[in-house]
C-alpha cells in the first residue's frame, strides 16, 4: 500500500509538472479550443457541398467529420509521448526521472496520460459543438446506413 501511495505521489508530481508547463503559455487552452471551432466550422461548410452516396444528408457527412476531428485530437495526444520523451532527454531531466524510485517506464506512463487528460476534455467539447451545430446527430446516430 506505501509502494501505491509513493507511485500516485510521483504521477501526480509529474502531471503537476506537466500542467504547469502547459498553462505557462498563456494563450494555448484558447488557441485549441478556437482551432476545434474552426475545424469544425469549416467540415460544416464542406458538408453542405459534399454528395456521397454513402452519406443520406449533409448532416451525416458531418456528424463522420466531427467523431473524425475526435479521434484525430486522442490520436495526437498519444503520438506525442515521443516528442515529450525527446524534450525530457534534451532539457536534462529524464535522468533524474529515470533513475527514482518511480522508474523510466511509469514516468512513462505518467508523461502519457498528463497528455491523454488534455485530449479528452477537447474531444467532449469537438462533440459537443458538432452535435449542436447538426442538432443531435452524433447522439442519434446520423450515419446513413447502405442499402
């Protein structure tokens, strides 16, 4: 149980560290949330002029682009750990993360889902402002189904 607590105190040292480099940018949670808007606005447009047999109406084919920006956003934040790694080596400090007591795999782990948290409070917004900008359809299923 001490080994536990140790390991919840080391990840949440090092969540702490990441979200204090995270918000020293001042403008970074603004600049996302904009940039979500933005592709989502643009989809909105596309969708009004894309005409595919698989998709029954504008609507479906933007209720699949706005789970696609969703899925992009996780899919990034996990594809960024080895850029997060690389920055540690060069800044000098995954040495001393590497060799206390928590270990370079759950320093790992941790540095993961510091950027895993910060994708999932932008893919609720993604789907919120999807299914509010097409009313419902990601909650009632707007893909059109082949016949």
């Amino acid at each position: 149980m001490r080994s536990f607590r140790l390991h919840l105190a080391a990840a949440a040292g090092l969540f702490r560290r990441d979200a204090t480099v995270y918000f020293s940018y001042r403008w970074r949670l603004v600049t996302q949330h904009v940039g979500v808007l933005f592709s989502l606005a643009i989809f909105f447009y596309i969708s009004d002029l894309v005409r595919v047999p698989a998709f029954a109406s504008p609507g479906s084919y933007f209720a699949y682009a706005a789970v696609g920006v969703i899925i992009l956003q996780v899919l990034q934040s996990t594809l960024d750990v080895p850029t997060t790694v690389r920055q540690e080596l060069v800044a000098g400090t995954f040495e001393r993360m590497a060799v206390s007591p928590f270990g370079p795999v759950a320093g790992s782990h941790a540095t993961r889902s510091g950027a895993s948290s910060g994708s999932s409070p932008m893919a609720r917004v993604s789907s919120r402002r999807g299914s509010s900008r097409r009313g419902r359809l990601l909650r009632d299923g707007g893909m059109a189904t082949r016949s």
